[in-house]
C-alpha cells in the first residue's frame, strides 16, 4: 500500500448500486454492462424463509448503459432470463454472443441457498428458452454459480467454461472448476477441479478469462493478499497455471473485492465490486454492501508483437537469400511457468497472406513462440518483456527450415576419455540445444549416431561408440524425452569425415577430433507411438 499502482476507482452512481448487493458486472460492449442488483427502496425484510405464502425478494440482472461518460441503470435485461421464483446472476456472453450463461438460485428443503448455471443459445436471431448445464454441472446437492468463458488452447474452438462450486473433492470452501461441451453426446462433460495451483483451503470465487491474453482473473482469501478476498491474475487454462499474482493496491484493499472485468477494447478500463468506503464529494461514507466500481489503469503497458513467419530459397546461396513468408501456418503462443520453467500454452492461431502475425502480450512475462508447418522443423523464439517499462510494438522474425535428410552435428559433445560417460560440458550443451529441439519437435523421432576415430580396433571402437551413442539416449530420457522417440547407434571409425592420418602417414589429430563426434539423424514421425520412417516430409 505504500507504492500503489496508478489506478482511478469511481464509484458507480446510486441509480445502479442501490442500498443492496450488488454482483456480477460484465460488458456487452464498451458502453453497456449488465449486472446483478435487488432494486428495492426497502432496505430490511422481515422474511420467514419456512413460510410458503411469504414473499421472498430476488435479485435480477439488469442493464447499464454509459452516457456522456456517466453510467445510469436501464432496466432489466430483456428476455427468459429474470425470474420471480428464483435469483438471477452472474450472467456472462460466450466470446462469440452465441451463448448466454447465467446461474439461478433458491434455497431448498434445509433452507441452503443453492445455485445452478443456465445457458440460453442464439437461434436464428432469437434466444431461446435458458435450459439447465446438466446434472454433471448442477449437482442438486451444491452450488454451481459464477460462470466465466474460456477457451481450450490445445483444442481448437472448444469451450472451456469456468464456475464456482463448494462440491465434495474441492480443496476446501468455494472452488473454481471447469467443464466442457461434449459435441457428441450434446451435454457438458464431468467437471475438473482447477487444482492447486489456484484453488486453496479457503474461498476461490468470481473468475474472469480475458481472452487476448489468456489471463485469468478471480477473488480468493487463500493466497496472501490485504485483507478479505483479494483479485488475483494467473495465466493459462483448466489445470494449467502460472503462480498467482495479487493485483495490489489499489484495486485490492482490506475490504472484500471481487468480480473483476475488462472493457472489451480499452484494457486499461474495468469494473470490480467490493465493499470498500465509499468517497462521495470528498465527503467518507464509509464501508457499504458490495457495489460497482469502474476503474482505470494510469499506469498500464500495452505491447503488441508484430511477427514475420519466413522461410529461404534453399537452391540460392550467398548473402541474398529471399525471405518468403509462410502463410496461413500455425503458430503457438506460451508462457513461462517461473516455478519450474515450462511453457503453458496460451494461443493457438495461423499467420495471414502476408506471413504476419500479431499478438498482444504483458509486461514482465517470458514467453515463447512457436511456428509448425508440414515437412519442417518446428521454431521456437523467445520473448521476453520483462524489461518493458513503455508501451508499443515487438518485432519478431521467424525463420523455419525444412527437414534435413542428412544427419545434423552435435557440437560441444564429449565425453570421458575412452569412456562412454557423458561430461558436465556435454550436459550443458545437451540442455540448451537438443533437449530443447527435442521438446519442441515432438513429434519427430530420431536416431543418436556416436563415431570415432581410427585409435584402437575396429570391434572396440564399434562397442565405445554404441554405448556414447546410448549415453545420450539415456541423458534424453532422464530429461523427459519419450524413449520410443530416440534410438542409439554407434558406427566406430567406419564413417570418417576427415583423414586420420596425414598424407605422409603421420597422425593427423585435427582430422581424428572431426571424427570423433555425435550426430543426429531424423528417422520420421511418431505414429501411435511408433517412429514411421520417412525420407519425403
């Protein structure tokens, strides 16, 4: 709190945050929002939830529209949606408005408030009538509420829908899960806890997915953070995260805040709901229920990637190679997990008739591109912004090649001498090239090919180069890589690159360290995993 961000908070006026809760703020575009609110002048109820002839009040979506840069209230959200019989929140659009999920909850026989999610489908410019997740989702035992929308980046144009839930398996009060739209048994799939990474002993509530970057955002009182339930942002999907980062003060403070959203084209803009003081006037009202407020980052970084995807002319030579870009190819979009240095993959998408591409990526992240085309290696380029104090545009050339047919040298390849054991330098080397080749390229299999030079008989070199050649394999293994993708083979002195010897028969110790070496040879693709030898990429 004593170096906050540069972050605005306006409170909403009092047409739109009443004397009541208010939840659930999402935008149907920049100017207009829908929320969850009781629109009542009566501020207490003397209810008897056990009397059936009593009128309970319930909460309804409404509208809010922005006009001359202030917010006012229009009314309930048109449609089946708002009910009289039940509570009405959390209503959110899919990312293509073809889809709209809300949740409605009533209290059941033990007089428990429980809460199902819904979802209304764009038919031929006509909404239909809302119809219940399932009973895979809805577990009449427990709540299902809160429902946010993802995206499965390993699976193109699959669904991900995230919601809140205190189901047994959970790891304790309120959980995020996740579920799925099976496409062909028509129903959402089991639901899958998001896991430790995100979920704790305590509340996991409100998520949000901005979908330009895949982040997630969501409330919790289990991570550290100022007090109540705090927002925090991690980066990737369904059980798949980066660490959790609290938002700071002052979009967080010691009192609860939740529900955090962003404008859909101005990512410095948002709203959040909390029951923080209220400043009026300069005048402090103090702490309320939970109401709207729309903030604004002051501070905020925006970069944008701006890629090439290119390949060369192999039958050209010299310095005068055309670059020509690949078009419509894929390329994947990660970030870096600091915890133990992988990749969580962020975006899948193709670049254009031109071989571009553009991404939208954060400050202080490390990331990782990487391009695929048929019949060519994959690339990988790093990115990082951590150093990116100002907003603007990245470059980013990548250049992929097509397969080789001949075997490729490992360089910086030793071992101990006359010893099939690897050294600490070849180790080194191993991790920052060919393990790394290996671990983007997951599809190829490949052989391991150790030579020697003409010191020592031809059947003691042939036995030394196997094990060297078996040496890495095993290196490999211990790293990760799939078995079935490598095999090991030693060729002794039998393929020489250079002399052994000098023409006047005298030792020729340059030629034989050019012999002494470790290549590799891609063999095919793995099928089922088998390798599926193939000269013709």
């Amino acid at each position: 709190m004593h170096s906050p961000s540069k972050v605005a908070i306006e409170h909403l006026p009092e047409d739109i945050n009443s004397s009541h809760v208010e939840s659930s703020p999402f935008y149907i575009n920049d100017s207009t929002i829908i929320y969850g609110s009781l629109k009542t002048d009566q501020v207490t109820f003397d209810f008897n939830p056990r009397d059936s002839s009593a009128d309970e009040p319930f909460r309804k979506i409404y509208v809010a529209v922005r006009d001359s840069e202030i917010w006012k209230d229009d009314g309930e959200l048109p449609g089946f949606y708002n009910s009289n019989s039940a509570h009405t929140l959390n209503g959110v659009y899919s990312q293509d408005k073809s889809r709209f999920y809300f949740t409605r909850c009533k209290r059941n026989r033990q007089n428990k408030v429980i809460c199902a999610i819904y979802v209304s489908f764009l038919n031929n410019g006509i909404w239909t009538e809302p119809v219940s997740l399932g009973t895979e989702v809805n577990d009449p035992k427990y709540t299902s509420t809160q429902p946010a929308i993802g995206l499965n980046t390993q699976k193109k144009g699959e669904e991900i829908i995230y919601f809140v839930s205190d189901r047994e398996g959970g790891k304790g009060g309120y959980d995020i899960w996740y579920t799925s739209f099976d496409n062909r048994s028509k129903t959402y799939k089991t639901p899958v806890n998001l896991g430790t990474k995100i979920n704790t002993s305590g509340d996991e509530v409100t998520p949000y997915v901005d979908a330009q970057t895949q982040t997630f955002y969501f409330s919790s009182d289990g991570w550290q953070g100022l007090g109540g339930l705090d927002i925090f942002k991690s980066i990737g999907g369904m059980k798949k995260w980066t660490h959790p980062v609290n938002l700071g003060y002052p979009v967080n403070s010691n009192y609860d805040d939740l529900y955090y959203v962003l404008s859909p084209s101005n990512k410095d803009i948002g709203m959040i709901v909390s029951n923080r003081n209220v400043t009026d006037n300069g005048m402090n009202k103090g702490p309320c229920c939970d109401d709207i407020f729309e903030f604004n980052i002051l501070d905020a970084v925006r970069l944008n990637v701006k890629g090439f995807l290119y390949e060369t002319d192999s039958t050209q030579k010299g310095k005068k190679l055309a670059m020509m870009p690949v078009r419509r190819k894929t390329y994947y979009f990660g970030n870096e997990n600091a915890e133990d240095s992988t990749f969580i993959p962020v975006s899948t998408s193709n670049t254009d008739e031109t071989g571009h591409f553009n991404l939208i990526v954060s400050p202080r992240q490390e990331y990782r591109i990487t391009a695929r085309k048929e019949g060519y290696l994959y690339e990988s380029v790093a990115l990082s912004t951590m150093n990116k104090t100002r907003s603007g545009d990245i470059s980013i050339d990548i250049h992929i090649r097509s397969i080789p047919e001949t075997p490729l040298l490992l360089t910086n390849i030793y071992y101990e001498f006359a010893s099939p054991l690897l050294t600490a330098k070849a180790m080194a080397a191993l991790d920052t090239t060919f393990v790394i080749f290996m671990l983007i390229n997951v599809d190829l299999g490949v052989e391991i090919r150790s030579h020697t030079d003409a010191i020592g008989s031809d059947d003691a070199n042939m036995t030394l180069s196997q094990k060297r050649a078996e040496s890495v394999v095993n290196y490999l293994v211990a790293k990760g890589i799939n078995a079935n993708r490598l095999r090991a083979k030693g060729f002794g002195e039998t393929m020489p690159v250079a002399p052994n010897t000098k023409p006047d028969g005298r030792d020729n110790p340059k030629g034989r360290q050019l012999n002494r070496r470790t290549e590799f040879k891609i063999l095919g693709k793995m099928r089922d995993g088998v390798i599926r030898e193939e000269t013709d990429f």
